[in-house]
C-alpha cells in the first residue's frame, strides 16, 4: 500500500481531523479512553490499599481486559450484523451504570479485592463491545490512504487519555476519594452516548438479510485463519503485549517502591508513557516511509523492552520518567504497524470480526502476562520480573522478525462484477457447488499448490467445507466441491469476492485446457436441511 500523496509527501498526521464527523466521533473515542483511564488508575490504587500482594495488584490490570478476550467474538459478530451507531450507543450507557455502581460500592464501604475485580470485570464488558465496533467505523469514515494517520490519530486519543486520565484520577483520589472518579467516569460515559446518538448514520440493509449469530461468529473466526496475513499480525501482536503488559501491570508497586512513592508517582510515570506515544505520532508518516512496518514492529518492540529494563534498574523518578517516554514511543510504533497490517488485511464485511479478534489477542496477551509476571514478582522481585520480560520480549519479536516471510497485499476491494445466481425455492439444505476443470496431467502438481490458495479463499469467504476430486477414470480432470451452509450463505459468500479473488480464479482457468469454460454446477442437500 502506498502511503504517500501523488506529490511523494506522506499524508498529514492530522489530515483525518479535517473531516467533520471522523473529528466528532475520535473526540468521543479519546472521553471514551479518559474513562477507561481513570478506572484503572483508581482501581489499580485502591488495590494497593486493599492489600499488598502483587498477585492481585496485577490481577487488576488481567480483570479489566480478560472481557475482551472471552467476549470478543461475539462482540465482533454484532458489530458486523446490528446497526454500528446503536451499538456503539449502548456500550457507553452500560460503562455508565456499572461505574455508577461501583462508585455507590466505595461510599458505602463495601469493596473488597475479590469485588473489586469483579466490578472491573463488569465495566471490561463494556470494552469489549466498544472496541471492535469503533475499529469497523474508523475506514468507514476515511480514505484509504489516510488510515494509517486515522490510526495513530486513534493512538494519540488514547495516549492523550493516558494522560488525562491519571491526572484527573489522581487529583480525585487525594482531594475527594476514589467513589468520585468512578462517577466522573459515569457522567462522561452517558455525556458520549448521547453525543454518538447524534451522530447521523444510516446502515445499507443487505438484500440477503442479517446473519444469524452462530454464522457469523463461524465466518469471522474461519476468516482469520485461512488469512496468513491476519495470522502473522495475531503473532507479533500478542508476543508484544504478552511481554510489555509486564510494565503497565506492575506500575503501582514501581511508583510505591520509589523514593516518596504516592499516587502522583504513579501518575507522573503513566503520563510520561503517553506523552512518548503522542510525541512519536508526528513523526510516523516519516518514519512509514523510511522503513517497512515489519521493521517498525522490531524497532519499536527494542525500544519498549529497553526502556522497560531501564524502569526496572532505577530507583530514581528522574531517570524513570524518561524511560517511560521512550516506552511509549516503542510502543506507539509497534501497535500502531500492526493494527495498520490488520485493517489492510481485512474486507469491510468482517472488519469488526477480525478486530475483534485482534483486539482479543491483545487482552488475552495482556491479561496472560499480567498473571504471569505478577507471580514472577511475587516469588522474586517487581524489578527481576520487568528484566525477564524485557529480554524475553526482545529476544522472542527478533526471532520472529528474522523467520518473517514477505507477501504482497492481497487487494480485498469488492470485485462488484459476480451476478449471484436465481433460484425461485432453493428450500433449506446445505448447497454443494462444483467446478470443473480439465487441466495438462504434467501440470498438476501447479495445478494442486494454486488450488491450495483456493481453497484458503473459498473458507475465508464462509464456505463450510472444501475438497479437490480427482478423476479416477480421466486423467487431468479435477472437480473442485465447495459446501455452504444454505441458499441464503451461499449467495452471500459470493458477494463477497474481492479483486484478490477474480485474480485468483483466472489464474486457475488459466489451467482449465477443455472447449468452454469451467463447468460450474449447483446442488441442494436434501437429505441433511441444515438447522
């Protein structure tokens, strides 16, 4: 993908922000992302003040994204098949009431650690359902080669709420008490959803009606596997926030551990990793056109680990704060290469799946590695924990990095030119559809790799099974079967052919040597209807 305007400048960092509606809902995300921020700050040092384990200090950061891990799929499913406006509605209104009970918990006096978590687990639902819908809007609203700048611009609210977020949240604790954050964070929730409902968006009704859920999330979860794009994204996605979550999870007993350490320790040092990831943003449209996003990935995954060993070695605010910026521009690079990698992987009809599932990698990486690390510190100290993630992260993304293939991005732009076969009552069975092919015998073996990749096409598009058929009795003629679910998935797994996809079928009519066209016939189950 080229990320430079005609003239060979890369687009403005700020060029999305000229578009009125991209302006209202990232400003929307980034009060979003300050409400997120300052549960967790609040949380996190409530719990120190619970107890002084580092198990449970770091299951606090597990509790809050261990939702997005178990809930991401269906999330993701949802925000493909409902209107994206409502639900993105709905998710702040639930924030909002779960931060409403939380506060009422604290006043009252009856938090305990065990609650605690579980309250957090509340509010993480509600992250979970937000996340993946805000991704599929996000190239909705911008062209396409404006998404890398959407995305960091998405960083940057995020890093910019990193920020306010602990400011804010730890000049409640020390002025008022934490019951007040969580009902600050209530009023900004319901203050965005009633900003989102003003936003005027009129989803396209499909011809073939909704997907049922179980489908849908069947599809999404196929997709991501058949895509060795997606697959080498989830990879180094989740060996990143495996490793560096260490940081973030372990902050509190850092900043207590520190000389005069409060919560404005802690705030200080969160700040100064957001003001790294946002000093870094607008510089990213240089660096993207200085080096490929995979060696981003690597150089920014270095930085992190490098910073995150320094964090560990010093007892000193000083030197602590400078290595958090620096962290947050390791971490700016690297997150923002890769979601860049894993929109380009995607077609508009899974997006929200696929993010979802990318996003499920994150929180499940995070969520691992914050248990785990938390148990390193436990049995040794909070300083050997950070350093054995730091090397281990480092040592495990420049393997990867070195044992990296390159591909070429597939384009996924709806092809448009497939007229979906009529049937007046297809009835409610399994559709079976074949195809075939007479090809040169002393061609097969080509023949059978570039079935290979379709194969990967057809699954990745909703198929529920595939095979290739060999001839017995005629050499060199091949039927490819391909099985969809009903009439109804079968017409919308061909409207979902992309520009990718007629490439990859005239190269294997490029191998079809009969007098006409391959043979394409349709069947319909009648002896297994499908539930």
């Amino acid at each position: 993908m080229s990320e430079a305007l005609p003239g060979g400048a890369p687009p403005s960092a700020l060029a999305p922000l000229r578009n009125p509606v991209f302006r209202t809902l990232w400003g929307t995300w980034m009060a979003a992302n300050v409400c997120m921020w300052m549960t967790d700050v609040a949380a996190a040092w409530m719990m120190t003040s619970l107890t002084d384990s580092p198990v449970w200090v770091a299951l606090v950061q597990t509790a809050a994204t261990l939702p997005v891990f178990v809930l991401g799929l269906p999330s993701g499913a949802l925000a493909d098949i409902l209107d994206r406006r409502r639900y993105f509605m709905a998710t702040q209104f639930w924030i909002a009431a779960v931060s409403s009970a939380l506060c009422a918990l604290v006043m009252a006096g009856l938090v305990t650690p065990v609650l605690l978590l579980a309250m957090l687990f509340a509010n993480g639902i509600g992250l979970a359902m937000r996340w993946p819908v805000y991704a599929a809007i996000v190239p909705e609203l911008v062209p396409r080669a404006q998404l890398p700048a959407a995305l960091a611009l998405n960083g940057v609210a995020m890093n910019t709420s990193r920020i306010i977020g602990p400011l804010v949240a730890g000049a409640l604790i020390a002025s008022a008490g934490s019951a007040w954050v969580f009902l600050l964070n209530a009023v900004l929730s319901v203050a965005a959803g009633l900003v989102i409902m003003r936003w005027k968006h009129a989803p396209a009704p499909s011809a073939l009606g909704r997907e049922r859920l179980p489908s849908a999330i069947r599809v999404g979860v196929q997709f991501v596997r058949q895509s060795q794009g997606m697959r080498a994204v989830l990879l180094r996605i989740g060996l990143f926030f495996f490793h560096s979550t260490a940081l973030l999870a372990l902050l509190p007993l850092v900043a207590r551990g520190m000389q005069d350490g409060d919560a404005g320790t802690f705030t200080l040092l969160l700040a100064a990793l957001g003001a790294g990831a946002i000093a870094t943003t607008m510089f990213l449209p240089r660096l993207r056109q200085r080096m490929t996003r995979a060696t981003m990935v690597l150089g920014g995954t270095l930085l992190q680990a490098g910073a995150m060993a320094t964090v560990a070695l010093t007892p000193s605010i000083y030197l602590a704060a400078p290595a958090m910026f620096v962290a947050g521009a390791g971490w700016i690079a690297t997150a923002n290469s890769l979601t860049v990698s894993a929109q380009l992987a995607l077609p508009d009809w899974v997006r929200a799946r696929g993010m979802s599932i990318y996003q499920m990698a994150i929180m499940g990486a995070g969520a691992l590695g914050a248990a785990l690390w938390g148990q390193v510190a436990a049995h040794s100290s909070v300083a050997t924990s950070l350093l054995v993630a730091a090397v281990s992260g480092a040592a495990a993304m420049t393997l990867v990095h070195a044992r990296r293939t390159e591909r070429p991005e597939e384009d996924l732009s709806p092809a448009g030119e497939f007229r979906l076969p009529q049937m007046a009552s297809p009835g409610p069975g399994r559709v079976e559809m074949t195809i075939e092919y007479c090809i040169d015998p002393a061609r097969a073996d080509e023949f059978h790799a570039l079935m290979q990749e379709s194969r990967r096409s057809r699954l990745r598009q909703g198929a529920l099974a595939w095979t290739l058929l060999r001839d017995a009795g005629r050499e060199g003629r091949y039927v490819e079967r391909i099985v969809d679910e009903s009439w109804a998935e079968h017409l919308r797994r061909l409207s979902r052919v992309t520009t990718a996809d007629v490439a990859l079928r005239e190269r294997k009519h490029a191998f079809h040597i009969g007098p006409s066209e391959p043979l394409v016939r349709r069947f319909i189950d009648e002896s297994t209807p499908s539930s």
